[in-house]
C-alpha cells in the first residue's frame, strides 16, 4: 500500500512556485508592428484615366451602382483603393464608408480579392498578377433610407448625388491628377443639373447615360449633381459674361413657383455679389436648389455650383420664413472664400490626407457675414431684420457661458472634435461659434475700417483685395493669417494682428458689440416680442425662452413635440432649477403648454414676484419644477444711438459700386 503525500508538502511546493513567479522577470507587451505605410500622395500624372459609371436608377432601394475601369501602373504588384475621407467644406473625415457594400475588384477579368487596411479603413488593398493591366470595380452606395442612418439625399422625385460617395481612387497621386470619365445613368424622365460640362446624352429610354467631359478628381468631387422629376432652371446672370443659373427640383411642380419680388431678389443677389467681389472664378455658376420635404435640407458649398436644400415651401411660402434667407448668399460667397481663397493648412493634395481648421473663422465667420449682408442688399431681407439677426447672435453669446474658458480660435477644431454629432450644452461647450461670433468680428473689423477712413473705404475692399484677385483663375490660391493681415493694412494701416488675436485666439468673455456700437447701433432687450421672429418660430414649432428663462422648445420642422425642451442654457435659470434639454414642458402653473401661455406666464412673474411653476415629463415620470424668475421677457433688438454715425445702415444698404466688366 503507498502512503499519499503530506497535504502540507503540496502547499509548500505551490507557495515556493509562487514566490518564484513573483521574483523572475516578467515580460512587458509590446506594440504589434504597424503595416507599411501607405503611399503619400505625389504631384505626378496618373497614367490613363479612370472610366467610372454610375447608375442612380433604383430610388425604391436608394441603391447608387458604381463600376470603375482603373489603368494599371506597369509593373506594379499591388494597388491600394481610397474611398474619400476628408471632404471639402464639411471640415471633417465624413466620407461614409459605412454606407459601401458590394465590395468585388478583379484584374484583367479575374477575381482577385481585396484586404482592408488593417489601420487605415478607407484604404482596400488589391494583390496585382505580373503584367496586369486593368483593374475593375464594382460597389454599392446604399443611401440611407430612414434619417438614423443619415441625411436622406433620394426620393421618389429627388436625388443628390454627391461624387465622393460614389468613387474610389488609387493612393499615391495629387488627387488633381487623376483624371476620370464619368458616365451617369438616371431613372427614366429624371432631368439633371450640375457644374460639370455634358459630353453627350442618350435619347434612348433604354440607355438614358449622360457623358460627361473628361474632369481631375478634385474637380469631379467639387461638382455634385441634382436630378428629379420636377425641374426648372432661371438665369440670374449679372452680365453676359457672368453667368449664375438657379436650378431648382421639387416634390411637386407646384413647389416651383416664385414670384417676381423672390426673382429679382435672386438677381439681385448675383448682381450684388459681383459688384462686392469684382471678379469670379467660374465658367458658370450653378445654384442646385432642391425643395424637399423628403430630402434632407442641406447647405454646403463648391468652387462653380452650391448644394443647397430647403423645405418644399420655401419658394411658395418665402414671405413666412426669414432666418434661411441668407443660405444661397453663404453659399455663394464661398466659391470666393473657400474655394477659389483656402486657408493654407484646410488644402490638401487628395482626400484622405487630414486637414486643419484653425482659419474657419475667415473661411466660415467672415461668409457668414458677407451671406448676412449680401441677403440684405439683395433685399431678401430686409436691414431691419438683418440687424435682429445680429442681435440674437450677440444676445446668445450674452447668455452663454462657454466664452469664459474656450477660445474662438478653438470652435474651430469642433467639427474634428464632435464629427458634427450633436452636444448636451451648447451654451457651456460652444460647438462651431467661428461661424455666429466670427462674422461678429468682421462686422467688428468693416466698422473700423470705416471709422478709420472716415466712411471712405471698408471691408468690400478688403474683399477687393483679399477674394477677388485673379479674375477668370480656377486654381486655389491658398492664405494664412499673415496674408490677411497684410491685405487689411493695404487697405487702411492699422494692428490689425493684435485686432484679430485679441478677438480671436485670446480668450474674450465679453460678448462682442464693438461692431454694433461703431456701426450707431447698442444692443437692448425688452418685452415687446419682434414680430417677424415670432411668426418664422411659430411656422417651425419652435419657441425661444434662451433670453429669460434660458431655454428653448421644440424642433424644426416639428419632428419633436412642441413642448421638447431641445436647449438649457448653462447657470439659466432653467438650469439652475434643474431642467435639462430633452424633458418635456406639458403645464404650465395647471394649464397645458403652449408658447403663447409660457410666455403670459413669465409676465406675470415679473409683477407677483411668484416662481413659475412647470410641470415636466422626463422618460416615464413626471415632475414640477419652480422656476425664480421674475425679470421677464428679454427680447433682444439692436437700438439707434442718435447722432452715432450709421455705419450699419451703410454696410446693409444696396452697393452703388457699378457691376464690373468681368
């Protein structure tokens, strides 16, 4: 018979085990080697151009078809595809290529396989036999179907077709040297318009292709394209060699009906811009205007066309909606500002290098501006509404705390930051102020170049200067802070380096009026509502109480309940008493919520001196909240100063400059 062991022998040996363990040297983990690095790109020509198809045809699907035909580079043994990342005008890597499936690549007939980069996932790797030749494409672009999943750019009568989405290209070139033919195919009966120049068209049903003319890559990118069913184009053109076409698609042919005032607004607009600019940097302008309550609104800008987005009634109902007025002016300034004139460090040589936004502040304050001015010269709005606009800007930043720690200069990095998405404290965190407090400090910056010269010269000729340049020229002309500077003391001699760091990269609580006061104009609040304001927030469900109580309800377009709480400002009183954006205000002091009995509400308070009392819906509870504030309805105007020059009025008046000969 054999004895066992000792338990005591086993515990021993496993303490001495562990003891060693503990005492020997342990290997630390070490990164994994990166891949390779893919190549940069080179100011090289690409050899051959890219033939790239694509058909738009299934709307009940959304599903956009590409097929690409790509020359091989002799000798090559691998070619890596980019989808493009980083898209001009967004500020941001938004290429979405979340949206891509399909996925097939072949070499000279035959299927080979791709790999995703491993670190770099808008890059796909395709292994290249010996003395291949061409290598074939084929994806889909599922275009979302429902808003989680993105704007809705299709419809039954409405497609936007934005080329980035629907493209890949080869790594290693300037995306300027890559050309591309581009052959489009349409549901039957769709019209198109688009900055790109048509090679041919097929009158065939069966064949329906539009050709286009040979393009570079960054051009194509640049020149998105509108197609439906209900189509009309209008010619703004200033001059004979000026030329500015509006081309509108509709849900409805109903919905393009304008009226003569809106027409010779739009022309106007044209006529004023190029009386501002002096030049332009277009074969043809082309507006791309679709009125949609299917498609997503959208505003972004190119070099020769704007993609532009509104609600179906935006024409047929224009007198009943102010605040988007100024969307094709922002739009169009920028084919100056932005397209043809780039912050240096916001270029880049293809579209999957990062870019760098800290000059936002003129590429986007300053459109937001001159948009803001050139709508009131056109006479879509009028000064008076324009100065309101003004004074809600400086009012919210009155109201907002968030410039007691972040920088102007800093917004700029938000659209990088957030990639857009939507922040709980607008107020605290400031997302994209370089666009509302930027064009603050060009109003600031076109008063003192007034003050200085004795109303002789102003910021119309600084853009003279800064924007106009190189008339007839399409090549981007690149800028940074030291050329705007110098391009401001040509016009008037000033620190104009120490003006805009003050304003814009030190950190500057007080809210920015100088421009008001310069201009004869203080900022001032009272009870009376503006009239204008309140009939545009009722027409979108929306109701503003960001002044007084520092909250806001409802959405546009109502997609949330009229009692939505959809912003708090920061240390309001709403925020103080414990209101936090997405609650639902349902009663006030007993009676259901409506703008108009809030509002009645907060008059009261303001004589009892009795905290209002509101009854709020969060998730699955309710809950009462008393509110302390008796100060009443702040409604923000800007107020003439007598004997103050009118330098505003003189900035929002009609140019008297003649059209130049361009």
């Amino acid at each position: 018979m054999m004895r066992s062991a000792s338990p005591w022998l086993f515990s021993s040996a496993l303490l001495a085990s562990c003891v060693l363990a503990q005492t020997a040297p342990q290997p630390q983990p070490q990164p994994a080697p990166m891949p390779p690095p893919i190549a940069a790109p080179a100011d090289k020509p690409y050899p051959g151009p890219i033939q790239l198809t694509v058909d738009i045809g299934n709307i009940v699907d959304r599903v956009e078809t590409v097929h690409e035909e790509i020359p091989v580079v002799p000798g090559a043994r691998e070619m890596v595809l980019l989808y493009p990342e980083w898209i001009p005008g967004e500020h941001q890597p938004s290429g979405p290529i979340e949206s891509l499936a399909g996925i097939v690549t072949t070499v000279d007939g035959k299927r080979v396989q791709w790999v995703r980069d491993r670190v770099d996932v808008y890059a796909f790797h395709v292994p290249l036999p010996d003395g291949a030749k061409r290598l074939a494409l084929d994806f889909d672009y599922l275009s979302p179907i429902k808003p989680a999943a993105g704007r809705i750019e299709i419809s039954d009568a409405i497609a936007d077709l934005e080329w980035n989405e629907v493209v890949m290209y080869p790594a290693g070139y300037f995306s300027r040297d890559i050309p591309i033919d581009t052959t489009l195919k349409l549901p039957s009966g769709w019209k198109y318009a688009t900055a790109l120049e048509t090679a041919s068209a097929s009158a065939s049903v069966e064949d329906s292709a539009i050709r286009f003319e040979r393009t570079p890559l960054n051009t194509l990118l640049d020149s998105p394209l509108y197609a439906g069913l209900y189509y009309e184009r209008i010619d703004l053109s200033p001059t004979p060699t000026d030329i500015v076409r509006l081309n509108i698609f509709a849900d409805a042919p109903d919905d393009l009906k304008m009226t003569p005032e809106d027409l010779e607004q739009l022309k106007n607009l044209a006529a004023e811009a190029g009386k501002l600019y002096g030049s332009h940097h277009y074969k043809h302008y082309d507006f791309l205007l679709l009125l949609s309550d299917k498609v997503g609104d959208i505003g972004l800008e190119h070099h020769q066309s704007s993609e532009d987005g509104q609600p179906a009634n935006y024409l047929t109902e224009s007198p009943k909606s102010v605040f988007g007025r100024d969307l094709l002016a922002h739009e169009y300034t920028h084919s100056w500002n932005g397209k043809f004139r780039r912050p240096a460090d916001l270029w880049t040589p293809n579209f999957n290098v990062p870019m760098r936004d800290d000059l936002l502040w003129v590429y986007e304050g300053m459109t937001q501006y001159w948009g803001n001015v050139l709508a009131a010269r056109a006479g879509m709005r009028t000064p008076e509404q324009t100065r309101d606009i003004f004074a809600r800007v400086a009012a919210g930043f009155a109201a907002s705390p968030g410039r007691d720690w972040r920088p102007l200069v800093d917004t700029t990095n938000q659209p990088i930051v957030s990639q857009r998405r939507p922040v709980s404290w607008v107020s605290f965190q400031r997302p994209e102020d370089y666009y509302t407090e930027g064009e603050l400090v060009w109003l600031d910056a076109d008063t003192k170049i007034r003050e200085l010269t004795g109303g002789t010269k102003s910021l119309d000729d600084f853009c003279k200067r800064f924007l106009g340049v190189s008339n007839g020229s399409f090549i981007t002309d690149l800028y940074t802070l030291d050329d705007v500077v110098k391009d401001l003391n040509q016009v008037v001699a000033y620190d104009w380096k120490t003006f805009l760091e003050e304003r814009v990269y030190d950190l500057h609580p007080q809210v920015p009026t100088d421009g008001f006061t310069r201009g004869g104009y203080r900022l001032v609040y009272s009870d009376k509502p503006v009239e204008w304001i309140a009939k545009d927030q009722a027409a979108l469900g929306y109701a503003d109480f960001f002044t007084s109580l520092g909250l806001s309800l409802g959405m546009r377009r109502g997609h949330s309940p009229a009692g939505m709480v959809s912003n708090v400002w920061w240390g309001s009183p709403a925020f103080k008493a414990g209101v936090t954006p997405n609650m639902e205000l349902v009663s006030v002091g007993g009676m259901a919520y409506t703008s108009k009995v809030l509002t009645n509400a907060v008059l009261a308070a303001e004589n009892d001196k009795k905290p209002l009392q509101l009854q709020f819906r969060d998730g699955d509870r309710f809950k009462t909240i008393a509110i302390p504030y008796y100060d009443g309805m702040r409604y923000p105007s800007l107020q003439r100063v007598d004997g103050a020059p009118d330098r505003l009025d003189d900035i929002l008046a009609p140019s008297k400059s003649p059209l130049p000969a361009m």
